[in-house]
C-alpha cells in the first residue's frame, strides 16, 4: 500500500522564494547601474582634464610666440591689454587660461607681473599656464628658449 504524506499547509511559499529571486536581482542590476555610472564620472573627468590641458597648451603657444618677437620690449608694452592688474596675471578668454610668468632669482624663479615697466621679455625664463574648464584646472610650465642668432 501506497501511503501519501499529507503535507502542512505551505500557501505561498512561492511568495517567498519569488521574492528572494527578486530582490537578488534587483541588487545585481542596481551595482551595475552603479557601476556604470562610476565609469560614466571617471570618462567625463578624464574628457575635461584633456580639454584644460588642451587650453593650457594653447595658452602656453599663444604667449610664446608673443614673448619671442621681442626681447626688449617691456613685458608691460606687450601685455598690457591681457594683463589682470589684481592678480598680476595675463587672463584670456578664449580659450580660458591664466598665465604667468618666471624669471630667475639665484637658484629660484619668482613671479614677473605683467605690468611690469623694468621687466624685459628677455627676462622671462619659463611660462606658467593654467587650462580651465568646467571645474577642472591644468598647468604647464614651460622653458622660453632664446633662439639663437
């Protein structure tokens, strides 16, 4: 004979175990929301550091070129119209940079003010600029090589 085991009353145990299914999806699939937003942050920093850069680069090559054409003339004569009187640096606008300029002091640079009328563009030894954009800031420093005659 054949007995059968009644069983207790198990009314929606199915509940139960759907919902643990459930739930441990849902976490799976919110750590990979999270992490993709993580690497989302991480490119669009890396995008903007690159754009700074980019600017400081150019603002380095703008004021270069500028500082090479003379090494005479007075740092004031050639930057007077960039030149931001209350931080003594050359600011521009298009692209968004702050430069400024270094001579040698002994063994050190120091900071020559772009307003300066006893500074000669031949005493600047190294330019300085800073890439802006969005929240993100990058600087170059780079030597001024006299060419030679």
């Amino acid at each position: 004979m054949i007995f059968i085991k009644k069983t207790k009353n198990r009314k929606g145990s199915i509940l139960v175990v759907s919902l643990m299914i459930l739930s441990a999806s849902l976490i799976m699939a919110l750590s990979a929301s999270l992490v993709a937003v993580r690497q989302k942050r991480l490119v669009l920093s890396t995008d903007d550091s690159n754009y700074a850069y980019q600017r400081a680069e150019i603002g380095v090559e703008r004021l270069m070129v500028e500082v090479l054409e003379d090494k005479n003339a007075s740092v004031n004569d050639i930057f007077s119209s960039a030149c931001d009187g209350d931080s003594k640096l050359i600011e521009m606008s298009d692209p968004v940079v702050k430069v400024e300029f270094l001579g040698e002091d002994g063994d050190e640079f120091v900071q020559i003010d772009c307003d300066s009328t006893t500074d000669t563009a031949g005493d600047i030894v190294r330019l300085k600029a800073v890439g802006i954009y969005r929240r993100t800031q990058r600087a170059i420093e780079a030597p001024v090589v006299w060419p030679t005659p």
